[in-house]
C-alpha cells in the first residue's frame, strides 16, 4: 500500500549533533512501491541506503555492509521479519530495527517488543513519522556510543594527559610524525618503554585523522583475563557462556568509524592473536557464540613496551600478526632522552593537578631541575607525573631521594654500566626501600606491578610477593 504523501520534514542533520550521513540504512520490503518510497526519502539524509525485497537478499547485503537501522516489514515472502528479527538478536546483531506492517495485532506487537524491535509503524504512515522514528534509533545509538566512550575515559584516564607537552628536538619530531601518520588509515604500532605516553600519541593521531569526530576506544590487553578479552573485542550473544545472560557489543562495535588502541598487544593469547588478524584482514568479526559475521571499520592503534621482533623470534607474537601491525611503527622516547621537557612537563601537571588537589603550584628552581634531569627516570614520564602529585600533597619537592638517586645512577662507578645495570640497581633499591612491597614500588617508580614483575622474571629475580603483600 502506498503512504502518504506529505511535504518532506526538515533535514534532522541540522538540529542535531550527531549527523544522519554517518549513519547507513537496510530497507526490508517486498513491496517494490515502498522500498522506492524509502529509498528516495533518505538517500538524501543518509550516509547510506540499501533495500532488499526478501530476507535471503538483505542477509547477502549484512554479509558485505554494515547497518545501523533496519527497517523491516513484517509479512515477507519466505521468512517472516518477526522470525528474522528474534535471529538478528540472537546472533548479536546490535543495531536498531523499526518493524512496518499494514496488518497487525496486539500479539503480533507483543512479538515484535520481545524480539528487540525498536519502533512498530503501521501503514500507510506519514513522511514526518518515519523521519521521526528513526532520528529517534539514531540519536540513542549517537548517545549509547558516546556514554559509553565517555564513561571509559573518566574510569581508565580521568587524569591523563591530553596532547604533547614539551619542545625538545625528540618531542618536535614525534610530533612532526603524527602530523604526517594521523591523515592515513593505515594501522599504526608505538613502541617505547613503559611511561612515555603511548595512549597520548595515540589519541592525538586520533585527533589528527579524518575519523576525529568518531569514537576513540581505548583496551589495556593486559588489564583483561585471557577468559574474558574476546567478548571484551568482539561481543557476545546470550547464552554464549555461562554468566552471559545478555547479549552485549563489544569495543569494535563502539569503536566502528573511529580508532581502536590496543595498549600493551604483547599480552594477548596466542589464540586471540589469531582472531585480531583474521578480523584486521577481512574487516569482518564474529561475536562470541554467534554464526554471524559483522563487518567492522575501525582503524587500529597498538603499542607494546616490549620487543616485539623479539617476542616473534621466541614465539610468544604471532610473526604475520606483527607485519600486519607495524604498517607504520612509531618509537615514543623514554624521558632520559627528553630532559629538557621536564620543566614544561611538570608546570603542565602542577597545573592540572594543582585543580583536582586543591593546592597552589610549587616554584620550580633552576638546582631542582638540574637535579631532576640527572635521574635515570625508569618510570619515564608516568614516574614524574606521580612525583609531581606527591610533591603537591606533601607541599614541597622531595628532591633529596631522587638526587641521591641521581648521584647513585650517575656516579665514577656506574659510568661505564650499561643503562639497563643502573635501571636494575635502581628498581632495587626502592623495591628495598619499600620492604619488598613490589606494589608500593611500582607506584613509585610510576609503572605496573604487572611490569615490574616483568623485569625481576628476565633477572631472575624472585618474584613472590613480600609478606607485607601477602
């Protein structure tokens, strides 16, 4: 049956933040006179716009593409799109669906609320009411995106550094690099020690890059149980676990459009390894418990604080994996070799940091600067973002424990030990002066219990936690 005719609703892009070109369409119609009628109504709102006239034919189209909004119609030939709609839940299909029907029921309405429709419409409808329910599908998913982003930002990195501070020839460079790699879509790998700020690299090639107005999703790999990182990536549907009472999207789908970083990718299991690749080269993912493929769009950022050309020679990276990644690898310099940035770097947290404590910034002197650019800084700029806030809470620089660190690392004995001797008699001596409480230490030094049992395990050290820890 024909619609009604009506004069065409304001373009809903111009009232609204989220825009209508993001987004794409799959119209479901065995009647040839309403899919044209659909397909002429939002070609011109929409990024893109699909129909099908059978299920079997829009299935082939979700294989290839990926939709945000479905609009169904419920008496199809073959499958019904009740019946398709409760599989699309089921596999983990995320996006929203609006039901059309010229018939229809309070059973089949009830029908269609259970199976996750997101409006039901009959015909014959007005322009303005289509228009109107799917601005509505499309502003929730815009907010349900944007919460959730929102929401990992304040929890992961609340206080984090946002943007590149400094001005050293090593920091103008990387920032030179972004500049150039942030406009491509290629992925990217960072590499650097763990501190130096490898989340605030990859934010701004976010930022950089044509897809700055779309999610950026953030995953320490390490952060996440091997159990639990797939339906972390990819999602999973009801019943795939036990625990998965729910169907849930995973950080691609949040992701889709925008940027993906995968902080330290070393620690991933071999067997998710496997599964990143497959999903980096086809661009199609599969939910945990689900048959069906989605194809995905989001650019990959990783970072390791290890070698990764050595984890491949010891078999712990997978070796196709790690070409696939290093497109374009970017080394993020360990502070040692900045120290000039060290004044802007630490006027930069005080001012930040200052706010959130409620104290007054302290004075800078030239003898503490000079103090604080002898020390080895194993903890890189972490460790002096965390020497910061203590300094600020204790109202003064405690710079008597780092000079005689200093003159520990920098002293006639040491000048001719590797950097990796001093970083290790360094770790010592706070895991000492912490009574061997390794995670009071890791707080110090402004790294990861998870890394500095890393290093004691390649020295050989005993890593079994102090009695304090026990």
């Amino acid at each position: 049956m024909q619609p009604e005719t009506a004069v065409p609703a304001t373009e809903p892009a111009d009232k609204h933040e989220f825009s209508w070109q993001a987004h794409s369409v799959l119209i479901v119609d065995d009647e040839e006179g309403m899919r044209h009628f659909l397909e002429r109504t939002l070609k011109r709102r929409c990024g893109m716009v699909e129909a099908a006239g059978c299920v079997e034919q829009a299935v082939e189209l979700m294989a290839r593409l990926h939709f945000d909004l479905i609009i169904l119609d419920i008496a199809l030939p073959g499958k019904s799109g009740i019946e398709w709609l409760h599989e699309l839940r089921e596999q983990g299909f995320g996006g929203d669906v609006i039901l059309i029907t010229a018939f229809a029921d309070m059973e089949t309405a009830i029908d269609a609320l259970r199976g996750g429709a997101s409006d039901f419409i009959l015909k014959p409808f007005r322009i303005d009411q289509i228009l109107n329910s799917i601005k509505r599908c499309f502003e929730r998913a815009h907010l349900a995106r944007e919460n959730f982003v929102l929401r990992r930002e304040l929890a992961e990195r609340a206080t984090d550094v946002i943007g590149l501070v400094g001005h050293s020839p090593a920091i103008q460079q990387l920032s030179a690099m972004i500049r150039r790699v942030g406009q491509t879509p290629s992925t990217v790998l960072l590499l650097g020690e763990s501190g130096t700020g490898k989340e605030v690299v990859a934010r701004a090639l976010h930022q950089t890059s044509p897809r700055a107005q779309r999610p950026f999703v953030p995953l320490n790999c390490a952060a996440i149980s091997s159990e639990l990182i797939e339906s972390e990536l990819f999602g999973h549907v009801k019943g795939a676990f036990t625990g998965a009472s729910e169907s849930r999207n995973g950080l691609f789908y949040y992701a889709h459009g925008g940027t993906l970083f995968l902080d330290e990718i070393s620690e991933l299991p071999l067997p998710m390894q496997t599964r990143l690749l497959r999903v980096l080269e086809e661009r199609k993912l599969r939910p945990v418990g689900s048959e069906r493929e989605i194809p995905v769009d989001v650019r990959i950022i990783a970072a390791s604080n290890r070698d990764l050309a050595a984890e491949v020679a010891a078999g712990r990276f997978r070796q196709d994996l790690y070409f696939r990644l290093a497109v374009v690898d970017i080394r993020i310099p360990p502070l040692r070799e900045r120290v000039e940035d060290i004044p802007d770097l630490m006027r930069h947290f005080m001012e930040m940091l200052s706010l959130q404590l409620g104290v007054a910034p302290l004075p800078l002197s030239h003898g503490l600067v000079s103090g604080l650019a002898a020390y080895a800084w194993p903890g890189n700029v972490r460790e002096l973002r965390n020497f910061v806030e203590r300094s600020l809470i204790l109202g003064a620089f405690p710079a008597a424990s780092l000079s005689s660190a200093s003159t520990a690392a920098t002293s006639a004995d040491d000048d001719s030990l590797p950097l990796e001797v001093v970083e290790k008699r360094h770790i010592l001596r706070v895991v000492e002066a912490c009574g061997g409480n390794k995670s009071e230490a890791a707080r110090r030094l402004g790294v990861s219990r998870k890394t500095l049992e890393r290093k004691f395990a390649d020295w050989g050290e005993d890593t079994r936690p102090a009695a304090a820890e026990v």
